[in-house]
C-alpha cells in the first residue's frame, strides 16, 4: 500500500493541472487510521524529500497531535507497542542499505507471492531473508489454508539463488527432499509462540554467515519464530534498533514478532551490537591476513590450508524419525490461528490497483519488501483498465514518468497448489480480463498537515497534525482489505 500510495501522491504533484495547488492528504476521526495516515505521509517524506525520520516525527506532532502505538498480531494482551518514529527509521535504514528501491519493486511479484495459494512468502532482506510458510508432506488445503509440499517451491529457490533453508518448527517433511535436490537444509527447533535459546541464535548467526546464496527461513506460519531469529540478525549485523527491526520485518512481512518475541529481540539488542562490532573487527583482520597470505604465495609459499565452511547436514537415520506434531494437531497453536487469520482477510480481500497513469510499472524483480495497508478501509467501485498488450518483456518507466504508456501486467491467482512458479510463465500474461482500480478520488477539503517543503518549484506538500472532530469526513484517501498497520494488530 505504501507503494501505491507514493504512486498516486507522486503523479498528483507532478501534474500541471494541480501546479498551483495544494494537495491536501487527510482521513477521519478514526484514531487508528490516523496513525496509519501519518505513518504513510511520514515514510513518504523521509524516502522522497529526504527528510530525517525525526524531523518528520517533529512535524506531524508540532500541534500536540498523538498517534495510537501499532502492536503485534497476537491474541492476548499488548506487551510491546511501536510507533511511527521507529517505523520512520526503519525506512531510513531501508533505504541506506538498499532494501527499499521503487525502482526494482514490483508490486504485481509482492502481492501474488505473498498469498497463501501462492506461496505465502516475503523478502525482508533481497537477496539474503525470504520468509515463508512452512511446508508440508504434500500441497493440499487445510482448514481453508493451502499448504505446499517442498517441492513447489524450488523453481522459485533456485531461480533467485536461495540454497539453504532454516526450519523451526517440527518436521513436518523429510528435510531429504531439499537436500537431495542441492538444498542446504538446517534444523533449529524452538517451541512455537516462545523465544529462542541463545545457543539456537549462535546456530542461526553461523548458518547466515556461511550461506552460499540466500536464506530461506520458515516456522509454521513463518511470522513469529521466523521474524524473532532475521531481527537478530539484523540487529547483529546492521545495527538496527530492536524497534527498527520489529517495524521493518513488519513492514515487509505483516503479523511478524509476536507476544513475548518482541521483549526478547529488545532484549538482545545490546549483546548482538555487541557481538556485531566483534564480528566486523574479526573480519578485518581476516582480510588483512588474507591480503598476507597471497603475498606469500606470490614469494614461493608451497601450501596454505584454508578451512571452508561448515555445511552441517543431518544424518539419514534422523531424518527417517518423523515428527507428527500430535500436540499441535490435537490443539490450535498460535500459528495455525495466525494461518487462519490471514487466510480468512485474503479470502475476503480483492487488492485493487490504481488507475494506470497513476500506479507506475517498474523493472520485475525478486524485491518483495514492501506492504503497508490502511487498515478499515472500504472496497471502491472497480473501474476497467486496458487489456495488456501482449509480449514477455516491456519498458518500464521510473516512478516520476509521467509519459508512460498505459501497461499494466495482471496477475493470476495458481492454478495449482503445486504451482508456484506462476508469474514467470509466458502464457500466464496473455490472459487477462481487467483490473480492479482500488482508489478513489478526494474532493472534500480536509484538516491541513504542516508544511513540508520542496516537492517541486510549482508544488507545495503540506504536513500537519490531523484533527479529528465529530464533523471530520469519514473518508480514505487509498482502499484496501487485508493485513492493517493498526492499534488494534500491526499486520495482523
């Protein structure tokens, strides 16, 4: 939704028909979708007007303005809240280390993936995390959720450099199936919904540190134990703050880090900075002897013994130990209920797109981190777009483009359970009935932001704290059903 949303604000301030006037970004009384607003007008300012995340904060709350925390997607009571500042620094970080570019985001690729019927999978870090759904023995559809065998996700793996996989929860498949077929495949078993044992995170630091390719990691709905052991590593390896990572995974990969896993990656903050500056000092000597050691060579060293990585690969005796999971079989964990949550909010969701001069295509690409929704959010009126042009490979134009022709690339839902591979098939695009145009035009006048400048020298964006009153319109600027960044539950 963010991506939409920068779309849309985007083209409006660079029409010339809207030159000389203010564009004004307000919603209703709704302290919930307030805080969902400003999270959304606030990442725009810190990623496109290159302002700091405190010095958004500062102006959204310049008028004694309060936004409701966001909390995690658990059931039972709010142990830890986030708000839009950490939800600010974790863009900014985003953007310093290259996670987040409109340019080799396609919104089509995220919101196809990101399905249950597809995969249920999201990239936290492109090209390092993907964060999937557990497998099962063989695709089929549980309770109303699809569940997919190993096998249905190796095209995708193999085609974006993904060869190791992390599970943690119980075996539910025979772990000989990813590693017969070239797969690293590892097991760090932790109850679900609790947090991990130091000894597991040194595990998982390790396996991270020595992958070849990217690192597929999965729990049994791949949100709670999954996103606990990537924020660790984030926080190890990048600095960020315990909140920064929770908000960013989060970003990515709505409903992750739940319950008493939010304390715990707070926590660890210390002692994996700690860890962090250890690591890189080490890795610096290591280079420089490294850099000694092929000085050596050069001057007539007959031997030098280089140890490789550690690939640990479980014995066939334990793999043949099947677990059954007869304790979560026999009771709902919370990861079948997170499961049963998102599949229900699908089900019901149809996520429009904007109209086609307004939603810019860009290049396809395995970056897949990126969805806010506003959460409450009516369906609007579908509007037709254009059928696709056919062929394989089009032009895509940068965001600010405003002479884009009118393409859009629809998506299909699987056919398949066993087929993940979907969007990549040739045949896949020339089919296409029409898109739903999710968007719908503002024409009241709202309660003004305070003022941010320079979008352009004919265009003035303004920011200021919104003010709900009883007569406040009960209007959103974007539509969507589905995971919310919300009070309520932050992606649940």
């Amino acid at each position: 939704m963010f991506y939409r949303f920068c779309c849309k604000l985007t083209k409006k301030l660079k029409s010339f028909t809207l030159a000389k006037k203010k564009i004004i970004f307000y919603t209703c009384g709704d302290q919930k979708k307030q805080a969902n607003a400003a999270y959304l007008i606030g990442s725009y300012a810190v990623m496109h007007l290159q302002k700091s995340p405190e010095e958004v904060y500062s102006l959204l709350v310049s008028r004694n303005a309060t936004y409701l925390p966001f909390r995690d997607a658990s059931f039972g009571t709010c142990m830890y809240n986030l708000n839009i500042l950490d939800c600010f620094r974790a863009i900014s970080k985003a953007l310093q280390f290259g996670w987040l570019d409109f340019s080799k985001f396609d919104v089509e690729e995220y919101e196809h993936y990101e399905r249950a019927e597809n995969g249920d999978f999201n990239w936290i870090i492109p090209g390092k995390f993907l964060a999937f759904s557990g497998p099962h023995p063989k695709s089929k559809i549980e309770n109303g959720y699809p569940l997919h065998a190993p096998e249905a996700y190796f095209p995708y793996f193999r085609k974006h450099n993904i060869t190791t996989i992390v599970r943690l929860n119980k075996k539910m498949y025979d772990s000989r199936r990813f590693t017969d077929t070239g797969f690293e495949h590892h097991d760090l078993f932790f109850v679900d919904g609790s947090t991990p044992t130091d000894s597991i995170v040194t595990k998982f630091m390790n396996i991270c540190e020595n992958a070849e390719g990217a690192i597929a990691v999965h729990c049994k709905a791949g949100l709670g134990r999954t996103g606990t052991l990537i924020g660790c590593y984030m926080m190890k390896h990048y600095r960020l703050s315990a909140a920064e990572a929770i908000a960013w995974i989060r970003i990515c990969r709505p409903g992750s880090i739940i319950g008493p896993q939010q304390n715990f990656v707070e926590d660890k903050q210390a002692s994996l900075w700690a860890e962090g500056d250890l690591y890189r000092e080490k890795m610096e000597q290591e280079n420089c002897l490294s850099k000694m050691a092929v000085t050596r060579i050069l001057s007539g060293v007959d031997d030098i013994s280089i140890n490789g990585s550690n690939k640990n690969r479980t014995s066939g005796r334990q793999e043949a130990e099947q677990y059954h999971d007869e304790d979560e079989r026999n009771g709902v964990t919370q990861g079948d209920k997170l499961r049963a949550l998102k599949s229900r909010r699908q089900a019901r969701s149809s996520t429009g797109s904007l109209t086609l001069e307004e939603n810019k295509i860009h290049t396809r690409s395995s970056s897949q981190s990126l969805r806010i929704i506003l959460q409450g959010c009516q369906a609007m009126k579908s509007a037709s777009l254009p059928k696709v042009i056919e062929g394989r490979k089009r032009t895509r134009s940068s965001l600010g483009n405003s002479d884009l022709e009118s393409q859009l690339l629809n998506t299909r839902l699987a056919r398949s359970l066993g087929n993940l591979n979907v969007v990549a098939s040739d045949q896949d695009w020339q089919e296409h009935g029409g898109a739903q145009a999710g968007c719908r035009a503002i024409d009241n006048s709202a309660i003004q932001t305070s003022n941010l400048n320079a979008i352009n020298a004919n265009h003035q964006l303004q920011l200021r704290p919104m003010e709900a009153g009883p007569d406040s319109p009960s209007h959103s600027l974007l539509s969507g059903q589905g995971l919310s960044l919300s009070h309520s539950s932050l992606h649940s």
